[in-house]
C-alpha cells in the first residue's frame, strides 16, 4: 500500500494546500475519486480515507475501502444476468442499485441472428462503456476498437466471491503482490501449485474457476481471510494463512 | 418492495457441487456450527448473539400488568421479533416477510409453549397483577440461521434477566427497586433451542447444520428442531419443501442433540462468568457497612 506519510481525511475536510503537488507545472492537477473542487480553490474531501498524490503525473485522489459500487467508464466488472428485453441484457453490478444494460450485440462477432443465450443469473465479465449521473450505466463485452472479446464475456463454471472494493482495486492492480500487498493468489498457485483462474470486477467480485472444487474453496476463503485482515496483513502471515487453508480443506 | 438479491447461477451451481465433495464455502463440516459468540450487556437480560456473521440482540423486561381474565393465575410473557430494512433492504417496517413470520412463529412454539418460562410464578395478585414478561428480539445482521441464534438470544436473556423483587403485605404490593432488594430471577424450568437443518439434492439427499444465506437460498428444503439438552422435543417444523426420508430426520435428531447440548453448557459457562464478574467482592463486601468515598 501507499507509504505511511500519507494523511489521512474525513468526508468534509479542506485540503491543506501544501499537499497539492507542485512539481510538475506542464500538466493540469488532476483529482481523482473521493476529491471535490469547491470553487474558487478550495479542495474538499467527500469520503474518508489516505490521501494519495503523485507528483510524477499531477494527480491526486483518496484511497478509501467501501462495499457500494458506482459505476464509471472503463471499469471491469462483474455482472449478473437479471433479465433479458428484446435487444438488452438487465444486468446487476450489486444488488439494490439501479441494473445495468447490456446490449446483445455488445458481444464478439454477435449479430441480429447469432447473439448469445444468456440465462437468468448467469454472471458476466464486462466493461463498463458509459456511466452517467441519472442514467443506468451501460456494458460491453467487446472491444470497440478491436471488435474481440479480450477475455470478457460470460463466466462459465466456477464461483463469484463478494469482497470489498478496496481488495477489489488491489487486485486489480498491475502488480498486485508487490503494490497491492495481495500475495495470496500468487502463494496458492507457486508455492502450493493450485491450477484456477480468477477475475477480478471493480464492482468487489471475483470469479474463481477450477477444475477442482477444493481449490476454488480454498481461494474464496483465502480472498475472504485477506479482505478481513485490511493492509496490514503482510506477506509472511499471508504465506502461514495459505498453508494452513490447504492443510485445513480436505481433498 | 425490494426483492432480496439472488445469487448468480455459478454460486448456485458451485455451493450444491461444494456440498456434494462435503465442502463448504467457509471450510466447515457439514454438521458444525459457525462460532458462536455471547456477550451479556450492563443491564439484566441483554444478549448479544453472533454466529459468524449473524448477530441478534435479545433484550428481555418486565412490567405490572392486569392478567387476561380467562387466566386470571397466570402471568403474561410474549416474544416480540421484528426485521428491520437495517438486516437488509428486503426487509420493510410494517410488512412482515414470510422469513419475520417463521422467526416468532418458531421462537413462540419453542419457548412459550413448551413451558420454559412457569408463568404461573409471574403471578402477583390473582386475577389483579402480574408481571409482564416481554423479550424484543433484534436482528443485526443476517447472514443466514436467524432462528437458531434467535432463539438462542431469547432464552440466553431470559435466564440473564432479573425482575424486580415484591412482597405482599396486607394486600399492598410493593415492588422494590434494585437498590432496596437485589432482583430476582424467572422461574425457569428448562432450555429449549433450535436447531435448523438444511436439505440440498434433488432428493433432499445432503443435510446441513447452520446453513449460511446463500446456502440458504439454494436449499431445497429444511426444518428445525427444538430440544432441551435432556432430549425432550418441544417442535419439529418441516415447513414444505422437498419430502425427506423419515431415518434422515431421526439421524438429524441425534445431531441436534449433541449440537443443544453444547449450546446449554456454552451458556451456563458464560452465565457463570457473568455472575462472577457481577459479584465484584462476593458477600463480604455485601456484608460491609462502609459507603463508597
């Protein structure tokens, strides 16, 4: 996680200008989730949580953990099939919210005749590709530049875990063993040899599958234990929670 | 109304998979219990119940009250459990679920009409006074089994509770405060609790003790069972649902025994420890006359 300099904010406080990044004059500041600008220049935090800058790129924004979902473009998610209308998918990100929609042709190489059956329930990965303030967000399941799946689509098989969405951003991380402090997907599969695949939604999914049921359990608890456990759970007590959940599941 | 969030296909398909190999997802056996958890608050008959992430709060209380005239010797005890939108957004004030409905349906039949609590004892003045024994029950947080921790949580305050002490003396009742006269205890005559079996398969075949929220709603049947730790059944409730075969249930009896007797002797010890933690001193310094400075 972010270095133990970083402040910490309520909902409601100003940020104190000394620690808006300067460095970087050619590029605009950037605020990120969790920050407001309160006109004329006064920068006021909307959740509590770290306050993290980066000079490099002039951004800054708050890292906070919650469990509520709000959709915003570009973000991979985990849906489940609500409904079916005559050319959209209903879609639930999490429950009690507003569905999301998908369109039948938002899949690869689908068309009017060949669009794919989906059942009630079923849980999808996909791209979040538009999400507006009092409009129901709307998915893809296809590249709109490339005209590929690139992985999303249905998930078949295996099981969907809810976490929280910090562990959720973590995961997503590109390196989530060495920035994130997540190390226990790479545990289970190097040092325990579990064969599964996962992903991971933004909305605080993750879909695990495997061809052995144990070893889907043995994540899920695992996911579960690291979620619980917040940042501070390092490396090596990860490493002991791993061999014990394997000793513990039995085959 | 919000419907209740179902889970996604792939859970349901995995959790009955899981269950086939004898897992589950939390890594328990099939017949165990979550950890169960008791605090008793500052007040008499305040009980906090967690079973994993289940939590209900009992709050048992007692009041003078004139008896029903068709029972003019017996006291008045009823059981009050509400859901709140808090539990989930399902759950609204005011319309009761079919889930509310069971829950002080149950926790009625196992603790009122199986005679735990001698309401004769809360008689005061025949036909006149009695006391009015009230427990609310509270649920925190749902995630599956809220019969059996609920009524764990009622007869945990129960036995915690103490109402306060009275006397009769030429037909003028007194009751006491605290401060005059220690309360005294219900007459409590035995410990019934509940024990909830799930059935999975498409026979029923596969039972499961504690069932969490999304077994729960994956099950294709279940019933509970209510007992005292002597084996005496006060209800067996198998409310629709897959039909199940006749030696399963008596196997699920056995189960449910060993399961309420640990659940009384986890009480009695947590009673105990109460006790002791009440009782700072013991009777010396009940004895002593020397007033705090």
């Amino acid at each position: 996680m972010a270095a133990a300099a970083s402040p910490i904010v309520l909902p409601g406080d100003a940020i104190d200008p000394s620690l808006i990044p300067t460095s970087n004059k050619k590029r605009p500041l950037r605020l990120g989730p969790g920050l407001r600008h309160v006109p004329p220049d006064t920068l006021q935090s909307t959740v509590a949580g770290e306050l993290i800058t980066d000079p490099k790129k002039n951004t800054m924004y708050i890292e906070y953990n919650s469990r509520r979902y709000i959709a915003s473009p570009n973000d991979l998610v985990i849906g489940q099939i609500h409904h079916s209308s005559a050319d959209l998918y209903y879609v639930t990100l999490n429950p009690h919210a507003p569905q999301a929609l998908l369109p039948h042709l938002s899949f690869e190489s689908a068309t009017k005749k060949t669009r794919p059956q989906l059942d009630r329930g079923q849980a999808v990965y996909a791209r979040v590709a538009m999400a507006n303030k009092h409009m129901d967000p709307e998915l893809e399941c296809v590249s709109q530049q490339t005209g590929k799946s690139e992985g999303l689509g249905p998930l078949s098989g295996g099981t969907v875990f809810a976490v929280s969405l910090g562990l959720a951003r973590r995961l997503m991380l590109p390196r989530p063993r060495e920035d994130g402090g997540v190390a226990v997907l790479d545990l289970l599969a190097e040092e325990e040899g579990l064969v599964f695949e996962t992903a991971v939604g933004r909305n605080g999914r993750v879909w695990v599958g495997s061809e052995s049921v144990r070893t889907v359990v043995v994540v899920g608890r695992a996911l579960a234990e690291v979620d619980e456990r917040g940042a501070g759970f390092g490396e090596e007590a990860q490493r002991k929670l791993v061999r014990k959940l394997v000793r513990e599941t039995k085959a | 109304m919000p419907r209740e969030a179902e889970p996604s296909l792939n859970e349901k398909q995995f959790v009955l998979q899981a269950l086939k190999d004898n897992l589950r997802q939390d890594g328990r056996d099939l017949d165990a219990y979550r950890p169960l958890d008791l605090t008793f608050g500052d007040e008499y008959g305040h009980a906090d119940v967690k079973l994993g992430k289940t939590r209900v709060l009992a709050k048992a209380s007692a009041e003078v009250t004139v008896p029903y005239t068709d029972r003019p010797l017996d006291g008045i005890f009823t059981i009050a459990a509400e859901l709140s939108p808090m539990t989930s957004p399902s759950f609204e004030v005011g319309r009761p679920t079919e889930i509310e409905v069971l829950l002080s349906r149950l926790l009625e039949k196992t603790v009122r009409r199986s005679g735990a609590l001698d309401t004769e004892s809360l008689c005061l003045v025949a036909g006149q006074k009695c006391w009015s024994v009230r427990v609310d029950v509270h649920v925190l947080s749902h995630d599956g089994n809220l019969i059996d921790a609920a009524c764990f949580a009622v007869v945990a305050a129960l036995r915690h509770f103490r109402k306060p002490d009275t006397s009769m003396e030429a037909g003028v009742l007194t009751v006491y405060t605290p401060a005059e006269r220690e309360p005294v205890p219900l007459g409590w005559l035995h410990s019934p609790f509940c024990v909830t079996f799930s059935f999975f398969g498409d026979e029923g075949e596969i039972s499961v003790l504690d069932a969490t929220w999304l077994e729960e709603q994956v099950r294709v049947g279940s019933c509970t069972i209510s007992l005292n730790r002597h084996g005496e059944i006060c209800q067996i409730a198998k409310l629709g649902g897959t039909p199940v075969e006749a030696v399963a249930l008596i196997q699920c009896t056995q189960l449910a025994l060993t399961a309420v007797r640990s659940f009384t002797e986890y009480l009695d010890q947590k009673l105990t420890e109460d006790a002791k933690r009440r009782d700072k001193g013991g009777l010396l310094a009940e004895l002593s006359a020397e007033n705090d400075r």
